[in-house]
C-alpha cells in the first residue's frame, strides 16, 4: 500500500482521536461521555447512510414504489435544476434526508441509550476500572475507532466530491494512487454514490496525453514568408492542421483506416441517411465491441513510449483506452462520410478527473455538433447525453475530418 499524502491524512485523521482516547485520564464521567459520543457516532453514521441510500432510491433509482410517488411529488423547478448534476443532487437531498433520518430514529435510540446504554456503561466501567492501566489507556483508544472511521468517511466523500467541482490532476492523480482512498472509495464511497458519477471507467490520470511536438505540414521545406502567409491562411480558416503526438503516435497515424474497418462501419449503419442515427450506430458498435484496456492505461500512465495506439490496434485487438475507441470512431465516421472531431480534455470517472479522449459528430439533420464519448459509453448512455459537459470538462478539438 502506497503511502502518498492523501493516504497520510487519512492516517493522521484515523489516528489522532484513536491517540487522543488512549492518552486520556478514565474516569466514570469520561466513560459515559466517550459511550455517548460513540452512540452518538453510530447514530450518526447510520443515518447518514440512510439519507444516501433514500437520495439514490429517489432521485436515480425511482422505478418501483413508493420512491416513485415522492419523486413525483418533487417540484419539476427543483428535478430540473438537479438533473445531471449527482454530486449536488446529494448535497442537495442528503441533508433533508438526514434531518429526517436522524429525527426517526431519535424516537426509538434516546429510550434505549437510557435505559439499556447508561446502565450498561456503568457496569463496563467497574469492570475495567478492576483492571490496570495498561488496559484503560487500551479500552480508550477503543471507544474512539466509530469516531475515526466517522471522520475519515466524511472526509472521503468531502474529496470525492471537491475534485468533482473543482478538477485538480495533481490531487486526483494523489487520491488515485492513494491505496487507503481506493480502499475507502471501493467499500463506502461508490456504493452510498452508486449513480453516474461511479462510473468504474478510469480516466487517464498521469497526463497521458503527451505533446511531443507541433508541426505544421510541408514547414520543413517552407521559407520564413510562405510559412507566416500559411500560418495566416490556416488561421483565417480556423483550422491549423498540425501534428500531434498522443500515446506514442501522431494524430494522423492514429486515425488511419483500413479497408475491413470502412467495411464495417458501411454495414452498421446499412441504408440510413439520417446523420444522427449513423452516428448514434457506430457509438454503439463501438461501445459495445471494444473492451477498455486497463492493463495499457497504466502502462501510458509510465511511458507511453512502444507502445500502439489508434483505431486499427483498437479494430484488431478489440481493446484500448480511450485514445483507442475516439480514433476508432474517427476513422468509421469518415468511411461513411460523417464530418467527426477527436477531443481531449478532463473526465470524471467517478473517483477522480483525468486526462480523456471522446469525439463529436456533425449532424446535418440537425445542424449541431454532438457529444460522443464511445469509452463512457460502455456502462452509461453518453450519445448526446443532456448533462455531457457536468462530468467532461475543458475541451479542445484536436482534429476536425
């Protein structure tokens, strides 16, 4: 387990009132305080999952009753506000759902702390109170464990859910190699924010996308005059064609085809005309047909030196990353004759924001350009999807075909 500085504050955070309790004078009183305080936690702590468990049965799993009636009863301003934006839908309705929770079950825990708790701490503590202090100072470090896993928790979702607002590489990159934050993420976090945001997609969070160099076609052999007038007229069509190098490969080389790919993308979409429904074909295909290659995320995490990437190793191999399935759907786009783009930005995956690939299709029905990411797309509908940009942040057209 990688000890980095996420995982050394939540170390510290477990520790500090676990060190706190032990170095503590016992004493009855402090023993009735330290079980009310845990109670307290406990209390806490369930209700809160309680709250997390009602927004998500709510306002993402509303199918069956009677989750269904009291989503409905929700004013439509509030559902509109709220939609594709899960992060603040649980800031949003977890704190009602809380009040709520914790009101309920006031009813039924104050009786039994009073009648079973305060007799039952009164009794632990002439029992430990026979014993030394060795096993004091061991009971009291004990009794603080609820309140560490507490913090910790709440910390957790504090940075699952600042990252998501506010996209910070360096600290995702910190939170994901961070093994006690994926522990936490794997066993509390995703399964209370089981929704959109908990993709289990990985984003590339290493800066993945490398720019080894920028090259203006035929600027070898092009004097200083012919090289600022072409630079001119590029930009006079707001289309500098240059040359990226992302993955190990040039943009260009990426996007290649070859004829069993144009062949393929032909027969899936078949007879229709219609630009949107070809589109809408091919994200399918390929959403459905490649598999995301984790192994090779981490890999181009390193180096991503030697290794291929592009639409034919994604075709032959049927996996990749998300480089891999954008220069796919480039390149069946173009075999059937779609105007399409290649994006890079930030993507959320759900435990952090990294570096990404998806596309954008042209549409002549509808005169638009449309959100594509064929990666997402795997796990959740990402053709055109209304909340696109809540989780796909800062992007930049890296090539138009």
């Amino acid at each position: 387990m990688n000890i980095n500085f996420v995982s050394a504050v939540l170390l510290l955070l477990f520790a500090l009132p676990v060190l706190a309790g032990a170095l503590s004078d016992f004493s009855r009183e402090r023993m009735h305080n330290k079980i009310a305080s845990l109670f307290d936690s406990l209390e806490f702590l369930a209700a809160m999952f309680i709250s997390i468990w009602l927004t998500k049965k709510i306002f993402f799993e509303h199918d069956s009753q009677p989750y269904k009636q009291i989503y409905d009863l929700i004013p439509r301003s509030i559902k509109a506000a709220l939609y594709g934006h899960d992060v603040l839908t649980y800031l949003f309705a977890v704190p009602v759902a809380l009040l709520f929770a914790v009101s309920i079950m006031k009813l039924v825990t104050v009786p039994i702390y009073r009648i079973v708790v305060e007799p039952f701490t009164d009794g632990l503590y002439s029992f430990i109170d026979s014993f030394g202090e060795a096993a004091k100072r061991f009971f009291g470090a004990v009794w603080e464990i609820p309140k560490s896993l507490y913090i910790v928790l709440i910390v957790g979702f504090l940075l699952n859910f600042y990252t998501y607002y506010f996209p910070a590489l360096a600290l995702s990159r910190e939170m994901n190699e961070s093994g006690l934050y994926r522990m936490l993420y794997s066993h509390a976090l995703a399964p209370a924010l089981n929704s959109n945001i908990a993709k289990r997609i990985p984003v590339l969070v290493n800066d993945s996308f490398r720019e080894i160099g920028r090259v203006i076609p035929g600027s070898e052999r092009a004097s200083v005059p012919e090289l600022s007038e072409r630079v001119k007229e590029q930009l006079q069509k707001r289309n500098i064609k240059v040359i990226e190098y992302f993955n190990g490969v040039t943009l260009d080389e990426a996007i290649k085809s070859k004829a069993e790919i144009d062949e393929t993308a032909k027969k899936i979409v078949g007879y229709e005309k219609n630009d949107r429904k070809k589109a809408f074909l091919i994200y399918k295909w390929v959403s459905r047909n490649i598999k995301y290659d984790f192994e090779k995320a981490v890999s181009l995490g390193k180096d991503p030196r030697g290794i291929s990437s592009g639409a034919i190793v994604a075709f032959e191999t049927r996996k990749g990353v998300c480089f891999d399935y954008s220069c796919l759907y480039v390149a069946m786009c173009r075999a059937v004759d779609m105007k399409v783009r290649l994006v890079t930005g930030l993507a959320y995956s759900g435990m952090s924001w990294g570096d990404h690939a998806w596309n954008q299709v042209y549409s002549r029905h509808d005169n638009r350009w449309i959100d594509v990411d064929a990666t997402f797309g795997s796990v959740a509908d990402y053709f055109d999807k209304a909340d696109f940009n809540v989780d796909h942040k800062y992007a930049q057209v890296q090539g138009e075909w």
